[in-house]
C-alpha cells in the first residue's frame, strides 16, 4: 500500500497570542532559539517529538489541539 | 541572529582571510609560479596554523557565549547537519573534477591550456587547498542560507 504524502499543521501562533507570550518567551519555556520558533509557526520547520510535547505543555493544551497531520489528496499516477 | 549563524560569518571570514593568505603566497598575477619546497611547507603550516588558532578562538568564543545563555536548539544542529552535508558533496564533486584533469594529464602527456596542470607540484597544492577551504566556505554559506530560509 502506498504512503501518500503529507504536512504537519499547528495552530502555536494563535495559542501563543492567546496565552499572552512573545516568541521570545516560548522560545525560553521550551528551550528552543526564538528562530526556532518562527520557523515552527510557519510552518517551515517540524519539531521533534519533545520539542512538540514541550511546547503543548508550555501552551497547557493537548498535543492534538496544537499539531495536525493533514494527509494530501493522492494524484491520479498514485 | 542565532549563536550558529554569528559561528558560521565568523568561521567564513577567517575561511577567506586565510585563502587570501594562501592566495597572496601561492598564486602571481592569473599563474601560479615554482616555488621552492620549502616556501609550499612554510605556507602550509602557516596556514594550519592559522585555521587552528582561528577556529580555537572561534570555539572559545561560542563557549563564552552559552555560558552567558546563548542556545543552540535541535533546528540549528539539523541546519548544520544538511550543510556539513552539502559541503561534504562539494568536496566530492571538486576531488572528481582533478581525479579527471589528473586521467586526463596522464593520457595525454602535453596539458591542453583550459586544463589545470597537476603535474606541477604549486598547482597541485594550491588546488587541494582550494577545495578544503571550499568545502569548508560553502558548509558556512549553506548554514547562514538555510538558517534564514528552512
């Protein structure tokens, strides 16, 4: 069976503004660099496993309201 | 800026002071000259010497700088892993390239003039040098690029 491809989402900047913390605090709850989180916000980089868990918990929401896996459609040579 | 971006511009710049050393004593004008044996030794460790005491100091630097609270997180060493990689296939591609000129010289004794001319020895070093601080030149470059960009 064929693995069709996909992306990470994550709804960080929202839940960051919400919970009233700079990019820059975030970065230090979780012990990343501010670019890092940045880059996660737009969606250019996806965080490790830890990095993800640190930063649901830093945020106080479950992992799944911070990260979604969104599958692509498969193309018709799929 | 992040820590391993202000490593990368710095280790670049001693990179091209350094080349710029090696240039200055190797190449005249568009040709590179004989020299002496022992004038290609001298520059040589010169040169290693140079690039020790650079990238040591570099390294203390950045030692300094986490102590004081600068971080490096998993995003900068996976940006340094995809240059060291990129780099790595630079070198890679170069060492080909005068594997080939070194093939090509031994089949056809006279070098043509658009090929480099391993057979003599100031050349030969300078080029491998080249390639090292290339290597080493674009491993920094793709780390200040990507760290912008990825």
């Amino acid at each position: 069976m064929a693995v069709t491809k996909g992306r990470v989402l994550n709804q960080i900047r929202q839940l960051r503004i919400q919970a009233g913390l700079t990019q820059q605090e975030l970065a230090n709850l979780v012990g990343a660099t501010r670019q890092t989180i940045l880059a996660i916000e737009a969606e250019k980089y996806a965080p490790s496993l830890e990095l993800a868990f640190r930063m649901a918990r830093a945020l106080s929401v479950p992992f799944e309201t911070l990260f979604q896996f969104e599958e692509e459609e498969p193309g018709p040579r799929d | 800026m992040t820590l391993t971006e202000k490593k990368a511009g710095i280790s670049l710049l001693i990179t091209l002071a350094i080349f710029a050393y090696l240039t200055s004593n190797m190449i005249d004008g568009w040709s590179i000259p004989d020299q002496e044996a022992r004038h290609i030794w001298r520059t040589w460790l010169f040169v290693l010497a140079l690039g020790t005491i650079g990238e040591t100091a570099l390294h203390m630097w950045a030692n300094s700088q986490r102590e004081r609270g600068a971080l490096e997180d998993e995003r900068d060493k996976q940006i340094v892993a995809r240059a060291d990689h990129l780099g790595l296939y630079v070198g890679f591609i170069a060492i080909n390239v005068l594997i080939w000129q070194v093939l090509l010289q031994s089949t056809y004794p006279t070098p043509a003039q658009w090929t480099l001319n391993v057979q003599h020895l100031p050349t030969l070093f300078f080029v491998l040098m080249a390639i090292l601080f290339l290597c080493h030149g674009v491993k920094q470059v793709m780390v200040l690029v990507l760290s912008r960009t990825s």
